[in-house]
C-alpha cells in the first residue's frame, strides 16, 4: 500500500463567489460543521507523518477561514509545500504579505473570463478589476503565480483572450481546466458543455501558446473527457496518492466522493489518518484492481486508468462499479453521447434553463430534496 | 508591468559558463525522510531527485560553472565530471529549477 502523498484541505465551503460549476456538493450548506484549528493541526500532522508533502488549501473560499495564517505557519513548520487555492477575492496586499511570512509557497487564483461581464456573471460578483489587481501583487510579492481558468461553453470562444492574459498578468503557470461534470457542473451541463469543434479549436489555440510560451510561462491543459474515447487516471489510483478533507473533516479519496451512496466516508474526528488510510472500508473499497467488473477486469489498460472515475461511473450509471462510461468499451459510453447531444442540441437563450447558481439558498433546496422521500 | 521584476537572464535556453546559477526562488529543494529522498517541490508538482542530482542543485548557491564542478570533484574525489554535470544543469535549466545571472 502506498502512502498520501497530497493532502487536499478543504478548509470551507463558504465561498463569495457563485461559479454555476463549482465541483462543491449541491448540499454543502449541510456539511457545515467546520473543523476547529486545532483539529485541522492534528490532519496536517498527522498526514505529514505518513508521508504526505503536498498540501492544498483549498474551499470554498479558504481565505474566509480567519485562522489561513496559523494553518499556514502550521504546514510550513511541518515542511509541507503549501498551496493556496483561492478565488483570489478577498485577498489583499497586508493578507498575501502575513501568508507569505507564515511561509505559504504558492498562490492559485481562478478568472472566470478574460472579460469583465462575463467573469462577473460568471461570479455572480463583481469580482474582476480586484482580481487582476491580486493576480500583481502576488507577482509583486515573489509568489509563483499560478491562474486556473475554467473552460466552458460560456467562455470557450475566448481562448485566445484567456492566454493573452495570463501573458499580461505575468503568470508562471496556467491551468485552462476544462469544465469536469461533477456537482453544480453536472447540474448545468447543458449550458456548459462545448461541442467538439470548439474544443478542437480552442485546443489548437492553447498548443500554439505552448510552443510559443516555453520556458516563460507553463501551461497545463485539463482535457475535456468528454470527447476522449478512455478515462482520466482518477485520482492516481483510488487510495494511493491523494487525500481530501472535507470541511466537516470528512475523509475523501478523492473530492467527489461524497455523492457514492454507502461509502461510509470516515471522519477525522473519529478515527487517525493512518487508520482512515489503512483500515477504512472506503479507502479500501476501490484499491487495486479485484472490485473491477467487465470490461475492465480483462482489459490490458488497467493499471494505466484503473477502469476512470468512480463518481462519473455512479453520476452516469446509477452503479459506482461500473467502467467509466466515458471508456469507448464501456457499454454505457451511449450516455455520455447522448449527453453531448442533449448539450449541443439547443441552447439558444428562448428556450434553455437559465444557469443554477453556487449558492447557500440553492443548496438549501438540495438538501430539502435529499430529505423529503421522492 | 512596470512594478514586476526583470526576469533574470537566460531563465532557459543555453547553460552559459560566465553566469552565476542559482536555485530557483520559485521551487523548493527538500529532504524527504518518507521518500529518503531530496525532492524538487513547485506549484502542485514533485519531482524526486537521485542523490548526484541533488548534490549538484545545492551547489548551486551563485557560484559560476566551472566553481560548481571543482566543488562537486573535490567533495566526490573525482574527476572529468564536467560533462555530466553539464548534461544536468541544462535539463534543470529547461525545467525552470535553476536560474542564471550576470551579475
Ligand atoms: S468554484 Fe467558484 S463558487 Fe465554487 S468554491 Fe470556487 S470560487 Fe467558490
Ligand atoms: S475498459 Fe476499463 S481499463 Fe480498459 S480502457 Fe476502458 S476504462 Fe480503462
């Protein structure tokens, strides 16, 4: 069995901004019994102990948490390499500078659009001019600077835009995530989900800054699963690399797995990393390759995919079993075909949904609904 | 952007002998006792280092080229390493681990 090696720290679910494909669960004004200081201390110790050296701070929002500093200084004490996963809103020039003498490594701040109505719609904040004023400052203050911008069919035709600002604004890396259909994504995948000529296009634009960007500025390219015929390598291997903590300190191997029904996720409140690690039904549940049906189950590739994504394959399927229907052997690849053609179909204003946005009342009707029998 | 920094020179391209190299400000060099390893950290990224490889990058703390391998032949009792080591740092220098400078 290997060990954690990245330790993702959900530290909220709070968050200012509305971004209608926030991986966060529908229900997350349910799971707000946050972890205190103190128990967030023991997690990173804990982890660190096991061998884990990588640590996200992430949310929701992780700059609502007043204790970011102390957490900070805990990580680095610790020689964690810390990164802060932040929708950059709310930080200031007196916060990047305690974060950094607390001795955090890197900041990532996400756009949402090169263009200011859209990254405010987008937000559902108006958020723009303060984000681009952040993205300097963490420049300014010696930060590698890492922007993430979420690629979908709002912004997908902005590409060229996207890249030229990452230019401007100096980043060191640039992560163009295309849209994962997980949460509130899943839930407005119909208004979010490009057709495949615009990926190819806004592919092609990416490749060309690529080239052209070498050694200034590294650029990673989420790929749109969607459109390939095998899975992404979740998560490394269910249970080898990474570890998510929920803000209610619920053990995850890997951020969405809350939605598999009858995990049994362990919290940390109750049990040590090492036993949630090692001797947790859920850890174990997808480990190695013994719980994997037809076809993955005699298929050559394996160990290279371990059969995708867990959550994708219940999302999907109904059974978290199941191969990733993504996989072009996958008998239920149909569904993710017939997805795109339902998201491609129509999507004029007139007549489609208008996008649910990430926020507290929209969650409180998921959780109304998880609730009430159907 | 007239607040940010110059970059450095030659932040890739050609291993130049008169420069200064230095480590990069934006990764981290670090001894891993679960991995009994050095490790290059960096945003969202690690990169395990096999024991010369890490001999080589904490040597370089400003010194020139040609000071480093003196260093490492003396430190290994060895000779003709210029090569080798060479061969490294410009790997290192296109993966943005180390930097070069004039002055
Ligand atoms: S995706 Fe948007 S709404 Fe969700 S946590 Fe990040 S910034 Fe907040
Ligand atoms: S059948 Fe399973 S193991 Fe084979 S490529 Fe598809 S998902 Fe991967």
């Amino acid at each position: 069995m290997t060990k954690p090696r990245w330790l993702l720290a959900e530290l909220t679910y709070r968050c200012p901004l509305q971004c209608p494909y926030c991986s966060n669960p529908l229900d997350y004004v349910a799971h707000s019994n946050e972890l205190t200081t103190d128990e967030w201390k023991r997690v990173f110790s804990e982890a660190r102990a096991m061998g884990a050296v990588q640590l996200g701070l992430s949310g929701g929002e992780p700059l609502i948490r007043p204790d970011l500093p102390e957490l900070v200084q805990h990580a680095r004490n610790l020689g964690y390499y810390s990164n802060l996963i932040s929708s950059g809103y709310g930080l200031d020039e007196p916060k990047i500078v305690a974060l950094k003498s607390a001795g955090l490594d890197h900041i990532q701040i996400s756009i949402q659009s090169p263009e200011k109505t859209l990254n405010d719609f987008l937000a559902g904040t108006e958020s723009f001019e303060h984000k681009k004023a952040v993205a300097h400052l963490i420049k300014r203050h010696g930060y590698p600077m890492v922007l993430c911008v979420v690629i979908h069919r709002q912004n997908i035709h902005q590409m060229r835009e996207i890249l030229d600002m990452a230019v401007e604004l100096g980043a060191d890396y640039l992560e163009l995530a295309n849209c994962q259909y997980y949460g509130w994504a899943l839930l407005n995948r119909d208004q979010l989900l490009p057709t495949q000529a615009q990926f190819i296009e806004a592919e092609a634009i990416a490749q060309e800054y690529k080239t052209r960007m070498a050694g200034k500025m590294k650029i990673y390219y989420v790929v749109p699963d969607y459109y390939e015929d095998r899975p992404k390598a979740c998560m490394n291997g269910w249970g080898t690399t990474f570890l998510t903590i929920a803000p209610d300190g619920q053990a995850l191997p890997c951020h969405e797995a809350r939605v598999l029904p009858g995990l049994n996720c362990p919290n940390v409140r109750d049990y040590s990393i090492q036993t949630i690690w090692e001797d947790s039904p859920a850890f174990n549940r997808f480990r190695g390759d013994a719980w994997m049906p037809e076809p993955c189950q005699s298929c050559p590739e394996k160990h290279k995919d371990f059969g995708g994504c867990r959550c994708q394959a219940y999302l999907m399927t109904g059974d978290m079993y199941a191969t990733d229907p993504v996989c072009g052997l996958s008998a239920d690849r149909a569904k993710i075909d017939a997805a795109i053609a339902a998201a491609n179909k129509d999507h004029t204003a007139a007549t489609s949904r208008p996008l649910v946005f990430r926020h507290s009342r929209n969650s409180k009707i998921f959780v109304e609904k998880s609730q009430s029998p159907h | 952007m007239s607040d940010t920094p110059p970059p450095p020179t030659g932040n890739h391209g050609q291993l130049r002998s008169d420069c200064r190299l230095r480590f990069s400000p934006l990764h981290r060099l670090q001894w891993e006792d679960a991995q009994q390893k050095y490790v290059i950290l960096y945003p969202e990224g690690m990169v395990e280092l096999n024991p010369s490889a890490a001999e080589i990058l904490k040597l370089c703390d400003g010194r020139s080229l040609d000071a480093l391998v003196a260093a490492l032949e003396a430190q290994f009792n060895a000779s003709e390493l210029k090569n080798d080591v060479t061969e490294f740092l410009e790997v290192a220098l296109a993966n943005g681990w180390i930097r070069q400078h004039d002055d």
